[in-house]
C-alpha cells in the first residue's frame, strides 16, 4: 500500500516548482522592456564615445510614470515613448518620436492621457492604447485630439481650436438647452450632456449623429438642424470637451487662456473707457492707451494692474484684483487695440433701454438661454417635425397672440404642455413642451412672454 | 559531523524514522502534526471514499491566506485608489496578476471544494452519532466560506464588484423588520460606497478569517475526538470477541471494562473515569487495520497539497483574474448579477423576493443545520437510506439548475436568453 507515494509526490513537486519558474518568468519579461531596450539602442547610435555607449546600453529596465495628483491619473506612457521630451529624437521611429509644438503643456506636468485618453496606468500596447475590454476609454483619433483642450480651457477662445468656440456658439444660439440639461441648467427630453466628453462614445458616431440624429439612433427625437459638416464637426469637439471631472486648481486657473477677445471683454466689463483713450477715442482722465505695450513692457504693465499706486504713487486709478490671467489678456487686447475699437466700444455704451425695451432684450436673451429656439427656432418659425403632434411639427409662436392670452402663454410656459394628438390611437409624439416653472424665474417668463409679443406685432404688421 | 547531528536531534527529538516507535513520535512530538493520530485506519485513507475534498478544502484556504495576506500590502480599502491598486496589480507590481488571479480562482473553488465536501459527508452518512455537531461545525463553515468570498468580491472597486454586492446586499434586505437594517450595518450606508468598502474590507481580513480559523480547530479537532476521519462502517464486519482484558480499579469491587486484548499492545491504566466511550467503535480488533500516520498519511496529504496548489497555479497562468471598469454607481449594468453562488438565489427573488429571498435560503440553511438531528436513521449504509439520498439530491440539483439558470440562461432585464443568444443591451 503506498510505494509509490513519495514518487509522486516529488513529482508533483517538481511541476510546482516549474509552474512558479514559469510564472516568474512571464513576470520579468513583460514587453514594455524591449521597447526600452530599442530606444537606449536607439541612443547608443549616436554616442561617439564607445564608454558612454556601453553606459546607455547597461541602463537598467524600468517603469517610468507621471504622477499627476491634480488630474487625478498616473500616466506610465512614457515607459515606451521615452523620447516624448527629447528634442533629438525628432526624427526617431514610433513610440520613441519627439512630441512637438507642445508649448507649455509638457507632459511631465500634464501626462499624456489628459489629451489623448487612453489607459495611463497601463504597461502594454493594447491596454494602454484603451483597446481593451472594460476600459472606456481608448486613444482619441488624431483629427479630434484638440477637442481635449476644452477639458481645461471652459471659457473663451482656444488659441488654434476655433471648432471649440464654434461648437460652444452653436450650443447656445441653436437651442440645444432647450432639450439637454448641462451642468444643471436646461431640458430633460434629451439626455443629459454635462458629462458627455466622460461618456467616451465614438467622434464618428456624435458627428455622424449631429448629421442625421435619426439614422444613427433611431427613434431620437432630436430634431435635423441641418448641420454643415464643419458644424457637426465642432459641435463633436465641443460634446469631447464636456466633462465635469475635477481638473485640480493648477489646471483650473488656466480655464481661461489671455487672448484679446477676453481683454476686450474685461474692457468693457471694468469701463477703462470711463477714463482712458484708444487713439484718442474716450475720456482724456488717465494717460491714452494707444500703443502703451510698446512703451512699457508686459511685466512693468502687469505690476500697474495689480497695485497702481506702488508704480505711480498719488496714482487715481483703481485696484482691480484681476486675475494673472486678466492681466495678461488685458494686455493682449492692448497691444491690438486700436481707435476704431474704442469707438466701437463707445458707441455700445450710450444706448440706455427703456424698461419695456430691456424687457423685450432679456426675454430674447432667455428665449435662447433656455434653448426655446431648439425646438421653436430661432426666428420662432416653429417647424421642427414631430409625429403625431397636431401638423406634424413644432408649432410656430409667430401667431401666438391670435389663440392665446398672454396669461395662458406664462400658464403653458410653466406647467408645460403635451401637444395635442392628429391621430389619437397613434404613438405620443417625441417632443413635448417641458414644465419650466423650476428652471427660470417669473421675471424670466414675464421678459420671455414680453419678447414674443414683440415679435407678434412685427408680424402682423408685416402680414 | 556530531554537533550538527545533535542539532539536529534537539530540534526533532526523535528515534528513526525506520522505527515504529520514530514514526509515532514523529506525530505526536510535533505541535503541528500531532492533530494526527500516530496510526490511521486503512479505510479513512481511500481515495474513492472522500476524495480527500475536506483535505482540498483547507489547502485551499491556505492559498487563500498566503496569497491574501501578500495582496493586503498592495491595496489600499477607499474608493478610487482601490481599484488604482488593481490596475497597479496588474501593470507593475511584480508577478502581481499571478498573485491576484491565484487568489481569486481559489476562492471560486474553495466556495466549490467546501459544497462537494458538504454533499460527500451527507452521501456517505459521516454526520451520523457520533458526528452530528462537527456537521453543524461545517455548515457554519460553509457559510463563512460564502460570506469570505462575498466580502472580497467588492474590494476590486470595479463594476463587477459593486454591482454583484449592491445586488446581494439587496437580496439579503427582504428579510422583514430585520432585513433593511442588517443591510445598512454591512453598508454603512443605504448604497455601496465608501463605508461599505472599509466595512467590507475589515470583515474580510480579520473578523471572518479569524472565525474561519477557530471554527476549523474546532471542525478537525472533532474528527479526532469522533473517531478519526470517516470511512465505511457499514463495510467493515464485527468480529467476535477474543482475548478479554478487565479494566478495573483493584480497591472498588465492579469491574469498569471489559475489552479485547491486542496481542501486541501492553496495556497500563493511566487514571480511570466512568461512562461511555464518545468516540466511534466498530471491532476491538480494528487495531489490525491502522497503519501508520507517517508516510501512508502524510504523503496522501502532501500529495492532495501539491495537487491543489500545482491547480491552481497551471489555472492563474493562463487566466487572470477579471477586472471591469471603475464602479459608477450611476451605471447600472443589465442585468446586474450576484456573485455566481447567489444566482440561484437571485433567481428565486426575481420569482418572489419574499419566498425566494427571505423564506426559501433561511429554510435551507435551518433544514442543513437540522439534519443530523432531523435524521434519526442511525444506519449509514446507503441502501438503508434511500429516502435521505432521494431528498439531498433533489436539493443539490435544484441549487445547481437555479445557478446554471441564473448564471448563463438570464439575460438583460433578467428575461431568458440562452447563453448562445447574444444581446446588445441598448446603453439608454
């Protein structure tokens, strides 16, 4: 009974034992070291020194990671794109290429993931690409990669991402809040887009989908804006950017980027015109600003925002605790700024409003803020199709007048309204009118209800 | 030469292994082998009779403690860096994925081993007089072998996690007046989160470990105290009796005794207690059919260890374990599914959540821990218990076809899909 026993036994033994040699081996060969071994090959070529040669080659193996509590990621890519900062590796074969025109986004202070997604914290080809199962988020295409700077960048204008401002200037003429809820504000018929950019769906497919809403998703109730292609196309960078992931206070400060158009801005916004000239266009109280960055440099400037006083003591000119941004872009729009831009300026600034008028001007602005012209359009032409809703479609609110009282239009604005049916055994129709007492105020449906009567009168009189 | 040999003779104190008198102290001079008796009976040793699951049982556990113990310094128990750790695991901690897929495929086939241990014992009738408790002993075991398994199913922090445990705790919160409670304790909370985690975390690696390990002393040290490791009594026939030795205090007047003499034993009486013995007797000569621990035992034993662990391994190798996305509790996958030994469970709650979540596993659990007493049939041989084998079986099928249902047969919205159907479910 039992000889054979210790036979098997060390048997069995000796299988551990190579399962375990086996596994150790699988553990120190992972394939992130060839590529290592590649590029420090890649660097010995172009050492003329035999010593220093052997020095690079006998570099040891390992994992390189950017740890970027701020964003909230560990990016270890440049385990294998090691020559990402290294200009000499310009020319340099894939992973290994130089990665240029990065300005001051240098991927030890902002990783790789941030742009390009992907998965950072992987160590091989496909998981870190983001081809892999369970991970959500792979590689964005090269065509759409800019769109990531809207991530960081949420107000203003990008500097070479003009399909961002465009797609942002879409967003809120077209409508879409009247549908789509972002970051708290809009509709509920469509889905929620504060987080679209997390939600990682194809930049194909939301184009295509800004294209022909119908036939990429059937049944949506989206309405055919009859986008251009350009259009679609910047609205997909601008659905890319949208995400409400904490970007951490170093990268929260540079949400705005200085260009003159946010200079311009703040120009207006703080009246300098009050008591600076452009070229002689405004108030002769402080010093004319025509040319000024040309006489003082950017930093003499900057110190002049922040504490007046400390450079011109006795110095009437206010504090405005601006911020290092402001600043610089009030100094942007500065040294571009000419007498027509004053001029312009000036002339905005005399009109005062009649309270009717102001009325009629903040129920236009809130007609498009809440997104009214998503479904109604922008000249209140209705017409957006909506199956067996009475005609077919959205109604046009240019004859609103004629069925209703102004009181029963702030009623249907409130409590909202379901249309009433052409066929009444069809299906409910897709868009409907939302309940928007919680959303705007009463003065907002007051200056709404004030704007569409402007409107009525205009076109009776033109009927 | 001498002093390593009387180094050696100090740590193992013992004669020759090739002496009967070594092969005993072997055992029961050494703290960690002396749970064994010096000597085993031949028929505990075969294979066919309990497939060594119990041995394969507690291997297993050890995996899991070693393996476990080596993933604690890896993991960090809140929420995101959880499953950062994972990733970490798996991208550059060294043999990581190793480690992580060890652990997890022997927890499946601890929760496994311990279900097949469980129906051997029923099959063979081990639970019967003397055994009833150590049967109870196991049926806590086996429950805290799903409640060990259930706790580290959420510590990945990753889809599959907080959906299985957010759907289990559910179930466990039908219970009436009770349920709702017990699930907000094991939470901390009303859903899945942080507290959940930590709770979870300290109920995996302390508190239920360390209940695993009592009740286990408990469970093997019964074995020995019920007769040894179990065997088929019904095959074994009683001889008469030979030889007759008188036990027997010579200052009372009534003997205490009566026993067979073996004719190569030498008798001495220690100290004398009255009553019967608790331990399972068949023959007095039954002596003839013990060999010894060392090596038919112990080599079994090794052997059920190597195999175990070389299984485990040659699995890990080639199948790691699953990791998905980062838990979104707004997320909700279809159908969100339980660990896969909850399904039948999860099957019989989504026909009624009272019945099948409350009443019908509360039944099961009471109905396994009565059966030994419920049992009154003191025969063990299999065809004087017809009707017990009939009832077990049923119960073991209908476990499994409600598993087998819920696991590959339910599809989204939890309707019946055949796992070679495959459903896209819509996102929206």
């Amino acid at each position: 009974m039992g000889r054979r026993l210790p036979q098997i036994f060390f048997a069995l033994s000796t299988l551990a034992l190579v399962l375990i040699v086996v596994a150790v081996w699988q553990a120190t060969t992972p394939s992130w070291k060839n590529y290592q071994h590649t590029f420090f090959q890649l660097e010995a070529q172009e050492e003329p020194n035999a010593l220093t040669k052997a020095a690079v080659l006998a570099t040891p193996p390992q994992i390189h990671q950017i740890l970027l509590p701020g964003l909230q990621r560990v990016d270890r890519c440049t385990t294998c794109h090691l020559g990402v900062d290294d200009p000499t590796m310009k020319n340099a074969p894939e992973p290994f290429r130089y990665h240029a025109g990065l300005g001051p986004h240098v991927p030890s202070r902002f990783g790789c993931t941030i742009c390009h997604g992907g998965q950072g914290l992987a160590t091989d080809v496909k998981d870190a690409h983001g081809n892999a199962p369970f991970w959500p988020d792979p590689l964005l295409a090269t065509d759409y990669i800019r769109a990531s700077c809207g991530r960081c960048h949420k107000e203003g204008d990008v500097p070479g991402v003009p399909e961002l401002t465009e797609g942002r200037r879409l967003f809120e003429t077209e409508g879409c809040h009247g549908c789509h809820k972002l970051n708290g504000v809009g509709g509920s018929i469509g889905p929620d887009l504060t987080e679209e950019g997390a939600n990682h769906r194809s930049p194909e497919w939301l184009e295509n989908h800004f294209l022909a809403p119908n036939v990429v998703s059937a049944g949506s109730a989206m309405p055919n804006f009859h986008f251009t292609r350009d259009q679609a196309r910047a609205l997909t960078y601008y659905m890319l950017s949208l995400t409400s992931a904490d970007m951490g206070s170093y990268y929260a400060s540079v949400q705005l980027i200085p260009s003159p158009g946010y200079g311009r801005q703040l120009f207006v916004e703080k009246d300098c015109i009050v008591c600076h000239a452009i070229g002689g266009a405004g108030a002769k109280v402080g010093p004319d600003l025509l040319g000024v960055t040309k006489l003082h440099s950017s930093e003499w400037l900057d110190e002049q925002l922040i504490n007046p006083q400390l450079v011109y003591p006795g110095s009437s000119m206010p504090e405005y605790d601006l911020e290092t941004n402001a600043r610089k872009a009030l100094v942007a729009f500065l040294s571009t700024a000419t007498q027509q831009d004053a001029q312009d300026i000036l002339a905005r600034k005399g009109r005062v409003l009649t309270p009717e008028d102001a009325a009629i001007a903040a129920g236009k602005q809130d007609f498009a803020r809440f997104g009214c012209a998503g479904c109604h359009g922008t000249e209140l032409q209705g017409g957006v199709p909506n199956p067996n809703a009475q005609g077919g479609q959205v109604p046009s609110l240019l004859h609103v007048s004629d069925d209703y009282t102004k009181d029963e239009v702030l009623q249907i604005i409130r409590d909202g309204k379901v249309p009433p049916l052409d066929n009444a055994a069809g299906p409910t129709p897709p868009l409907y009118m939302p309940s928007w007492k919680h959303l705007m105020s009463d003065e907002d449906v007051h200056q709404i209800v004030e704007f569409l009567w402007s409107m009525q009168q205009k076109s009776t009189e033109s009927w | 030469m001498n002093l390593i040999r009387e180094i050696w003779q100090s740590i193992v104190r013992r004669d020759p292994l090739s002496t009967d008198k070594g092969k005993s102290e072997l055992v029961f001079l050494n703290v960690w082998l002396h749970i064994h008796p010096a000597k085993v009976k031949k028929e505990s040793l075969r294979f066919k009779f309990t497939f060594y699951l119990g041995f394969i049982t507690f291997f297993l556990f050890l995996i899991l403690v070693t393996t476990g113990i080596a993933l604690m310094f890896y993991y960090r128990p809140y929420p995101p860096q959880a499953y950062q750790d994972m990733k970490d695991l798996q991208f550059v901690v060294f043999m990581g994925p190793f480690l992580r897929a060890m652990h997890r495929w022997s927890a499946h086939a601890m929760v496994v081993c311990v279900f097949l241990h469980m129906c051997r014992v029923f099959y063979t009738g081990s639970y019967k007089k003397p055994r009833q408790f150590n049967w109870v002993v196991g049926v806590l075991l086996l429950l805290l072998t799903l409640g060990l398994s259930f706790t580290g199913y959420l510590l990945p922090w990753d889809q599959l996690a907080y959906w299985a445990i957010t759907v289990g705790t559910n179930i466990g919160s039908y219970a009436p007046i009770i349920g709702g409670q017990v699930r907000e304790i094991l939470l901390g909370g009303h859903t899945v989160g942080e507290a959940a985690l930590i709770r979870f975390y300290v109920l995996h690696v302390a508190i239920l470990p360390s209940l695993m390990i009592l009740l286990t002393i408990v469970h093997f040290w019964r074995i020995r105290k019920d007769g040894g490791l179990s065997r088929p009594l019904w095959k074994l026939k009683p001889n008469a009796p030979e030889a007759l030795v008188t036990i027997g205090a010579p200052a009372q007047s009534a003997p205490l005794r009566t026993v067979q003499a073996a004719p190569d034993k030498t008798y001495g009486l220690m100290e004398v207690v009255t009553g019967k013995p608790i331990f399972e007797t068949i023959t007095p000569d039954e002596e003839e059919d013990a060999v010894f621990s060392y090596p038919y035992a112990f080599f079994r034993e090794a052997i059920a260890l190597m195999v175990t662990v070389t299984g485990i391994m040659a699995i890990s190798l080639f199948f790691h374990a699953p990791l998905e996305e980062l838990a979104n509790p707004a997320k909700t996958p279809n159908p969100a599914k339980a660990p896969w030994y909850f399904l039948g469970l999860q099957e019989l709650v989504s026909h009624s959540a009272l019945l099948g979540g409350v009443v019908a596993p509360a039944l099961m659990v009471l109905a396994l821990l009565a059966i030994p007493y419920f049992d009154r049939n003191p025969s063990r041989r299999p065809s004087d218990r017809k009707w017990a084998l009939w009832l077990f079986t049923i119960f073991v099928v209908a476990n499994l076809v409600l598993i087998v249902i819920g696991t590959f047969f339910r599809g989204p919205g939890w309707a019946l899909v055949p796992p070679w159907v495959h459903v896209v479910a819509r996102a929206e």
